[in-house]
C-alpha cells in the first residue's frame, strides 16, 4: 500500500513519482530546476545556475545567471555543451574538466564539490525533467 500513496501524493502535487535523482541532494544546495513557466520542478539553492534544460546546453548557457566563474566563460568559448560525457567528466573533477578543455592548468571552476559516482542517472534525470 505504501507505494500507492506516494504515488498518489506525488500526482496531488504535481511531481514525477520518481521526484527526485538520489545524487539531486548533493546539487541542490547551489541548484534548482525551474521551468521557463517559473515551475520549480526540483527545490534548490540558487548560488548556481537553473538546471532545466542543462542536457544539451552550452557551457555557461543560463542566460539568466550572472556569476558564472572566469574558468567555466573560457571553457564556453570552445563551444563545448553538456552532453553526458561532458557532464560526467565535470562531475568528477570540474576544475580538470575545463583545465582539460581549455588547455590552461590555471583554470578553476568555482564549483568545489565533485559528484560521488557517476553522474548519468542525473543527467537523464536532469533531462527528464526539462521535456
């Protein structure tokens, strides 16, 4: 009987029965997901930018966050996007990620918590959520 309660509270409010990625904790101190419409479709913090529509986006691509670091603005000039790989990769080392991508050993990212695991049930999670 348990399931279908949550199940059924999730459909009262509005959420996917599966509302929540379990590594969605260790980002949602910086992030939300908010839907064009203004929906929060997943609560977080807003230090850093909106999540929805992340899978696919340019790097630095929320045109409505401001404070992206010097390190993410130069690894955009690549014209890099988040797809998976890129995704993963940034999880598990984000100043790696864009010293690797940009070719300069100098570069920080302004993100300091590396993703435990892999990162692709979040991504399609992510990206579920932004359809």
């Amino acid at each position: 009987m348990k399931p279908f309660f949550l199940i059924a509270a999730c459909l009262c409010l509005g959420l996917p029965a599966n509302a929540s990625d379990p590594q969605w904790p260790d980002c949602r101190t910086c992030h939300q997901v908010q839907a064009p419409d203004g929906t929060v479709l997943a609560r977080g913090g807003r230090a850093g930018p909106n999540l929805y529509g992340v899978a696919g986006r340019a790097l630095a691509g929320d045109a409505g966050f401001r404070l992206y670091s010097d390190g993410l603005l130069a690894a955009a000039q690549t014209g890099a996007r988040w797809t998976e790989d890129n995704f993963n990769a940034y999880l598990a080392g984000p100043d790696q990620f864009l010293q690797s991508l940009t070719g300069n050993d100098a570069i920080e990212s302004g993100m300091h918590v590396a993703l435990r695991g892999d990162g692709s049930a979040l991504y399609q999670w992510l990206q579920d959520l932004s359809k």
